[in-house]
C-alpha cells in the first residue's frame, strides 16, 4: 500500500513545473520606525532587489510591496484585525506595483516603489516589516516583444547606460 502512494506521489509531481519565479527580500525591524526612516529602508531594499536582478540576467515588471505595522498603535482609527490571542494588529500594506515595461534598472523600481510607499503607507503607524519581491522574473534575453508607449520618456540608451553601471 505505501508503495502505491509514493508511486502516485511521483506521478503527481512530475506533472507539476514552476511556471513563475520571482526574487526578494524582507526585514523584521528590531524597533517601529517612522514612516521617513522606513522610506530609507525600502530604497536601499530596491537598490539591492537591482542589483540582485542585474547580477542574475533578469527583469520584471511587477514588485511586490509588503509593509507591517507594529502592534501599539498610536492611534485606534487605523483599519486593523485580530488575531488568534486576542490582540489587535493594524491590517498590513501589500501593493503591486506594475511597471512600465520590463526593466532591471535601479531609477524605474525606485521610483515606481516610492510613488507607491509613499501614496499607500499610513504615517501614524510604525513600521516593523518589509519586504520587496520582483515577480514573475524572467532572463533579460527572453523579453520578447513590448508594446511602444510614446507618451513615456524612457531612453533606451540612458537605461542602458545605467544598466552597465549597475553591473560594475
């Protein structure tokens, strides 16, 4: 009988591929920080999500943005859930942020990312995780094609240029 499981097993996961990938990072703060210290955080958290993208040949155009709230609150107003002890906790931030093509480049997830921080990221809380991700990775090779956006003022030289500088 334990044979057959495992055979079925074994059969299941042949059937089953991973189909998308991503890469990320988090950070559970010892303290709660102020909306302005967290902002700092979560720049230098992009430049190495970046730089990580850079060094492994891939790009994206969805990043993940999750930010946790500590436990005191400062003020009662906020939207929150309870949870399994009985305490109340501020519900957490979690964004997708989608970007204007497929890109690496350290100046479109910074400012795309902060954009969103800044608008979603309720500044009467402190801060006490975060995390980024990059979803759906793929090879810089595998772009494929992109739609032409002529209202956006993106150089592909420029990003080029910054790219190589990444990679030094």
């Amino acid at each position: 009988m334990r044979g057959d499981m495992n055979l079925v097993r074994l059969k299941i996961s042949r059937h089953i591929s991973q189909k998308k990938n991503s890469i990320g990072s988090g950070q559970v703060l010892s303290c709660g920080y102020d909306k302005e210290k967290a902002k700092i955080l979560v720049k230098e958290m992009v430049e190495s999500l970046a730089l990580s993208l850079v060094d492994k040949h891939l790009v994206t155009n969805k990043v993940v943005l999750t930010i946790g709230y500590e436990v005191k609150m400062r003020i009662i107003r906020a939207k929150r859930w309870l949870i399994f002890y009985g305490r109340v906790l501020p519900k957490s931030l979690n964004k997708i942020v989608h970007l204007p093509q497929k890109t690496n480049a350290n100046s479109i997830l910074i400012q795309n990312i902060l954009d969103v921080f800044d608008r979603y990221v309720d500044s009467s809380l402190l801060v006490r995780r975060i995390n980024v991700a990059a979803v759906e990775v793929i090879d810089e090779k595998n772009r494929g094609f992109e739609q032409i956006d002529l209202f956006s003022n993106l150089d592909e030289e420029e990003l080029k240029k910054e790219n190589d500088l990444q990679k030094r």
